[in-house]
C-alpha cells in the first residue's frame, strides 16, 4: 500500500468518525423532536425519493397513508437523517475497500456485500422481503467475515468490520420504521449508531499512530475496558429511557432530582418497565407504559449513572496519576458536563437542545475513554504489510 493511500486511509477514518458524531447528534434530534415516524415507509418518504413538498404531493401522500397525516415539519428531518446515514455508509465503503486493497478475498467480500445491500434494498421496496432479509445478512456477513480473516493491523480490520456493522445500522433503521419505533430496536439503533462512531473513531486513532511505545500501561489499559463497557450499558439504558418515553416520569422542575415525584421512593414497576419484546403491531409513538414502569426505568437510568460516574471519575483519577494528565482531564470534563445535562433535562423539562446535547455528549465521553484506551495500547505496524503485532 503506497504511503498517499494511507494518507487517504487516515483522513478518510477522521472525517468519517466526524461525520457519524454529526449523525448521531442530528439521528438524537430526529428522535427526541419525536419525527422517528414522519415517513411512514422506508427508504422513500410517502413514495417519494426526498418528501412531499407540493400541494399536490400532501395530498397523494395523506391518501396514501391516512393513518399518517403528512407532516412537512418532521418528515424533512427524517428524510435527511436517511441521507446523511447513506453518505455516512458510502464512506465507510469506501474506507473499508482502501483498507482490504491487495487482499483480493477480502476485496471480494467487501464488493460482494455492499452489492448485495444494494439489491436487498431494491428488492424491500418491490416487496420481497423474505429475499431482501436474505440478501442482507449476507451483505453483513461477508465483510464480518472478511474483517476476522483480513491479516492486517486492528485498525485495517475495523475499518472492514465497520461495513458490517453499518449495513445492520441500516437494517435497525428500517426495523424502527416498519415496527412502529419498538422500543427494543429503537435502543438498539442508537447503540448501533454509537458503535459505528466509537469503531470509526478507535481506527482514526490508530491510524494517526496514538498508542504506546510498550506495555507499561497494561493495568490501566484493562480498568479503561471496564470503563467503556460500563459506559456502553449506561449508554443502552438512557436509550431505553428514551425509547420508552420515561425521561420525564419522575415529573420536572423541583422534586424531580434528586427525589423521583416527590419521594424518594416513588411507585414503580420494574418488571413491566423492562420487557424487552411486547410482540407485533403495537405502536409505541408516545409510549405504552403505565407511570410506575417508566418511574421504574428512570430510576435505573439514575443509579446507572451514578455508578458509572463513581468509576470514571476515579479512572479519570488514576489514568492521570500514571502520566496521562490530559486523557484523565478530558474523562473528567466531558463526565462533569453530561451528568449536568442530565440533571438539565430534568430540571427544565427535556429542552430539545439540551437533551441533544446529552446524546452528543455520550459520544464525546466515549471518544475520550477510546483514546485513552488507544494511549494505552502498543502502537501498531504503521504499514499494513508489516508484521501485525499490538493492536
């Protein structure tokens, strides 16, 4: 691989790691504005290719879907979301044939797959769906495998892997459409979204040659591990917060936070609160739990995030104690500024703006544990042809 295409391969993981934090925010500002079912079918919008713009068009459109009344205000972010997240998918294509060149089973694979997403999708849209589900999980299957078999550096094989994970991405994506934002696939989404970043960004990492010079950081490097796993869950449950429309359960304003109604131990229903699967064509626009289920949800939201903060902040603690001053700095400020937008949310009733900002912030807390875990990892081969050792 000549050094100008590991250039491109570099900038091409940062801008694409870029783009999928602005699609996350953007993807969190689609949700909370409650636009997840302004298009009532996938990948157009009311049949069309963009969305309905022209009187003309609204009309066809609340024919066609008279349960769903045209709604020109969130259909468009919907629509853009969709777009933005194909570009964002292009990309990762890209990155991932850059990063299989010279590998031609590998090659193979990548090309193979992202054809077979393609055709799946058109055959979704002409109502094969039994082919189109066959399609697609070959479209993941063939760069999953392909990335595990790929003998190169880590960052090479995630930037393969990633394909992978996107096409799902965009599977989940149709399943929130065509589910009726089930809850389950909802929150998964988000953790696919969040997974597509955090895999983006630990290549950018790697790529721009972050790591250690030897293990001497491997104790800390395994605290960090727990750290990110920690996050991840925290991360799945405000999702099923959210998903589940229970961010405001424990009312707003005061007696929201810390107490919950107005006590510290309100009615809840935590088994309710967390079935995972209520079965087919339920419609969870706006919820369908009782309060105390969503009191419950909240609630373990809250004592997620205070376990999590407990152990970041002393990770923070320890990571600057063992010569990463600023990867601790960087923990402790983005942990300081998303517990204060949560308790914002809270406080001032879920603002649009802030509860974005509380997603965003989730990314750039995730950010901040990667690259201190890539700081404490043995810095890779540079070249992808030299020997795979470290990473």
């Amino acid at each position: 691989m000549s050094p100008r295409m590991k250039g491109w391969l570099r900038w091409l993981a940062t801008f694409a790691a870029l783009f999928a934090f602005g699609l996350v925010m953007f993807g969190a500002f689609v949700r909370l504005s409650n636009a997840g079912l302004s298009c009532p079918d996938w990948p157009t919008c009311y049949g069309q290719v963009t969305w309905p713009q022209h009187a003309q068009a609204v009309a066809h459109a609340d024919a066609s879907f008279p349960d769903r009344p045209y709604e020109a205000h969130k259909a468009w972010r919907e629509q853009v979301h969709r777009f933005l997240a194909g570009t964002l998918g292009v990309m990762v294509l890209v990155l991932a044939l850059l990063a299989s060149w010279r590998r031609r089973r590998a090659l193979a694979a990548v090309v193979a797959g992202a054809v077979f997403a393609a055709v799946g999708v058109g055959m979704y849209m002409h109502g094969e769906h039994l082919w189109s589900s066959a399609l697609a999980a070959c479209a993941i299957a063939l760069p999953l495998f392909a990335s595990l078999g790929l003998n190169r550096p880590g960052a090479w094989k995630i930037s393969v892997f990633a394909l992978a994970v996107i096409i799902f991405q965009a599977m989940l994506g149709m399943w929130t459409v065509t589910l009726l934002l089930k809850p389950v696939v909802v929150t998964s989404h988000l953790l696919g979204g969040m997974t597509t970043f955090g895999l983006l960004a630990w290549a950018a990492l790697r790529f721009a040659g972050v790591g250690a010079a030897d293990n001497g950081l491997a104790s800390l490097r395994k605290l960090v591990v727990i750290g990110v796993v920690l996050l991840a869950c925290q991360i799945a449950l405000g999702g099923w917060t959210s998903a589940n429309y229970a961010a405001l359960a424990c009312g707003y304003g005061p007696g929201s936070f810390p107490e919950c109604l107005g006590q510290w131990m309100p009615a809840t229903d935590f088994k309710q609160g967390f079935i995972l699967w209520r079965g087919i064509g339920v419609n969870y626009e706006g919820g369908v739990l009782d309060l105390p289920a969503r009191s419950a949800i909240q609630l373990v939201h809250r004592l997620g995030a205070l376990v999590v903060f407990c152990y970041l902040a002393w990770l923070s603690f320890k990571a600057s104690r063992q010569g990463l001053r600023g990867f601790g700095i960087a923990i402790a400020v983005t942990l300081v500024c998303q517990v204060l937008l949560g308790i914002s949310n809270v406080h001032f009733g879920l603002p649009l703006p802030v509860a974005t900002a509380h997603n965003g912030m989730a990314a750039l807390l995730l950010f901040a544990l990667l690259a201190t875990l890539a700081r404490t990892q043995r810095r890779a081969a540079v070249a992808a042809d030299e020997p795979v050792r470290g990473d």
